[in-house]
C-alpha cells in the first residue's frame, strides 16, 4: 500500500489553484459521506478565512496562491444531501453548499461477558455521563494552527480487526456505531501519534479503559483508547511518531487491539480516510 507522508507544508507548493475537486488534498480527503470529510473551496484570501459548519469551527488550510481549503467533519447522523458551511472573509459572509452521498455501514455482532458493559448500572451510568461530558470538551476544543500533516502515519502496523460506522450489536442489544478504527496487534504494542500536537486529555473510562486525546490544531484530534499503559502526560506536546501509549484492553473490549478515532469540528469520522484505506 502506498503510503503517503507528504508533510502539509510540502503539499501546499504542488497544487495549481483550482476547485477543491481538482486538488491534491481534495483528491486524498474529500469523501463527503456521513462519517467522512468534505474538502469545500473557499477561494483566495490574503489572510486565513474563518469557516463553521452546523455551528462549530472547521479546519482550513492554505494551498498555493493563497487558495484556502476547508476540512469538514461529516458526522454519521447527517442524512445524504445538501449540505453547507458558513465561510467569513475580510471581504464578507458566504455561504458555501457541499453534497453528502450516501453509504452503507455493515453489522457487527459481540458477545460481553460483562453485562454491565451492555446494560449500565444507575452508579455506572453516573460515571458514564461524568466522562461524556469530559471527553466532549476535549472533542470540541479548537486551537489556532495548522496541523503538522493532514495525511496519517498508522498509529500502529497490523491489520484491521473492525472499520468505522459498523453498527454494533452487544449481546444482541444495538449500540452507538463504531466511532474509529481497531487494528488486531498485541498487547503491549506501541501506540504512535500520527502527527504533531498537544496531550489534552488522559483518564481510565467505563467504556474506552485507558485513553489518550491528541489536539493536532484545529479541531483536528485523535483519540487513542483501550490502552495497557499511558506514556504521556496532558499538556505534554509530541512530535508526529512519538509513543503515547501501548495497546491493552481495558474498558469494553473483548481482547487487546488499538482504537483510534479521529475527529474533525466535534464530528466523528472515518481514519482511514488520513491514511489512504477508505473504501465508499
């Protein structure tokens, strides 16, 4: 599989300045379906524009000739359609329509031997909410600055053990869709932040076990769970490829693997998108 380690700042000095559909990153990222991203053109500026989509900031980058791109997570719940983001200028406000397509998420059915972690207790549910609401700051925290490289290095080597947007059955009983991407490796396998940024969270949840979120700027974050051991401590900046962790299985998990989710403006979405595996 070719794997594409362009840093960002290279990719902006080989792009001609045409329509988000006919540059290099859109050809790379735009995958306008529910669970994935939509690359919008938003035309030449001398400084940044300020982009939002259903209310929350989204990602923007520079190509060549002062052509801005924006990087806009499409959550899974978004039905295919017109859909549309909010672009601010020196010159003004626009608004700038993008299509979503459909796709199809397949089923996953696994058996827990823990009931608890199908059906909560009232104290877990406690935790539970507890935990929500930290980790969704963390989702939704946005920082100035463009991330190192928008396309991924796999946080670990081996294979896929179950994709994004599977909806998943536990114990029969359906749950929320799978939210990242599992890769099957051994416990104690290291976990590698596929790029630059800033440890923003860590904690020991009810359902991810040990965790790690990672803030690659803009609303750009990945999320690394289930972990053995934590090697990071939040505040703590890290270079693309340094360890933050290694694969365990704590929280729901029915056996070691590495979870990782990738997040763009508050929305959940496909990884492999980032590292050149998605498949429509």
């Amino acid at each position: 599989m070719l794997r594409f380690i362009v840093p960002l700042l290279a990719l902006c000095f080989t792009l001609p300045a045409h329509a988000a559909s006919d540059s290099y990153i859109a050809r790379l990222l735009n995958k306008p379906v529910p669970g994935g991203v939509a690359v919008v053109d938003l035309g030449p500026a001398a400084q940044a524009p300020q982009a939002s989509y259903q209310g929350k900031p989204v990602l923007v980058v520079r190509e060549q000739d002062a052509r801005w791109l924006a990087i806009v997570g499409v959550p899974l719940t978004v039905k295919p359609g017109s859909q549309q983001i909010i672009a601010k200028t020196a010159s003004g406000t626009r608004t700038l329509p993008f299509v979503v397509g459909s796709k199809a998420y397949p089923e996953q059915h696994i058996t827990l031997k823990n009931q608890r972690q199908v059906n909560p207790n009232p104290d877990d549910l406690k935790r539970i909410n507890i935990e929500l609401a930290d980790q969704t700051r963390a989702y939704r925290t946005f920082t100035p600055g463009t991330p190192s490289n928008l396309l991924l290095d796999k946080p670990v080597n081996g294979p896929l053990s179950s994709k994004f947007g599977v909806r998943r059955f536990f114990n029969g009983e359906e749950r929320n869709p799978h939210a990242g991407l599992d890769f099957a490796v051994p416990a104690g396998t290291p976990i590698k932040t596929p790029a630059a940024g800033k440890v923003i969270l860590i904690g020991n949840y009810f359902f991810n076990g040990n965790t790690v979120f990672v803030d690659h700027g803009q609303g750009f974050i990945s999320m690394f769970c289930h972990m053995s051991k934590i090697d990071v401590t939040v505040g703590q900046s890290v270079a693309r490829g340094d360890v933050v962790g290694r694969v365990g299985s704590t929280g729901r998990a029915t056996g070691p693997h590495m979870h990782w989710n990738v997040s763009l403006n508050d929305a959940r979405v496909d990884p492999a998108i980032f590292i050149g595996a998605f498949q429509p």
